[in-house]
C-alpha cells in the first residue's frame, strides 16, 4: 500500500543518514536517488527508489517484498565502511555532495 510504501521509504532515508546522505525537501525520491554515487550504495539506493514509486504511486504489491529485500541488503553493506557523504544546499537551492568531517 502507499502507506507501506511511506513507512518503508522513511527506514530506507534513515539508513541513508548512517552514512551521512540527507535528502533535501526540494529533491523528489528520484532526483535523490540520482545523486547516490555508482557504488553498490548508489545501485541499491535507486532500486530502491524505483520500487518505491512502484508501491506508492502504482500500485504494485510485489514491490512491497522487494523493498524489504533491498533494505536488507543495504543494512548488510554496513558491514563495511564506505565514504560518508551528505547532499547539502548551496546557491540559490543548487545541490552537490560535499565530504563530511568524520
């Protein structure tokens, strides 16, 4: 359901704090998910993403399963350390990455 979907995207953005990526209000799901870097992160983030809109804007229960699957993934990817990053505003709304300190 679209609430499922909600619940689910709100874990997946904590998850994604832990390494230090915040999403912006402005920044859809999908514009956010562009940002991720090519990395099995950045992979798992926007298959995420893309199942997301799926559940919540499509109705495809499938999804629900399968965004289960991917947070999964992504909490076993913990297990290793990659770069903390965050996304942060700059100029007039323009958003890059920037590396964070610790």
């Amino acid at each position: 359901s679209p609430r499922d979907a909600a619940r689910l995207y709100q874990q997946f953005l904590e998850l994604l704090r832990t390494w230090g990526w915040t999403k912006p209000p402005s920044l859809t799901a999908t514009e956010f998910a562009a940002l991720l870097p090519q990395s099995p992160l950045g992979e798992l983030g926007r298959r995420f993403t893309e199942r997301y809109n799926e559940l919540r804007f499509g109705g495809h229960s499938c999804s629900a399963r399968e965004l289960v699957e991917v947070l999964g993934q992504l909490q076993r990817l913990r297990l290793f350390r990659l770069p903390r990053r965050i996304v942060s505003s700059q100029q007039e709304g323009a958003l890059v990455p920037e590396a964070r300190a610790g």
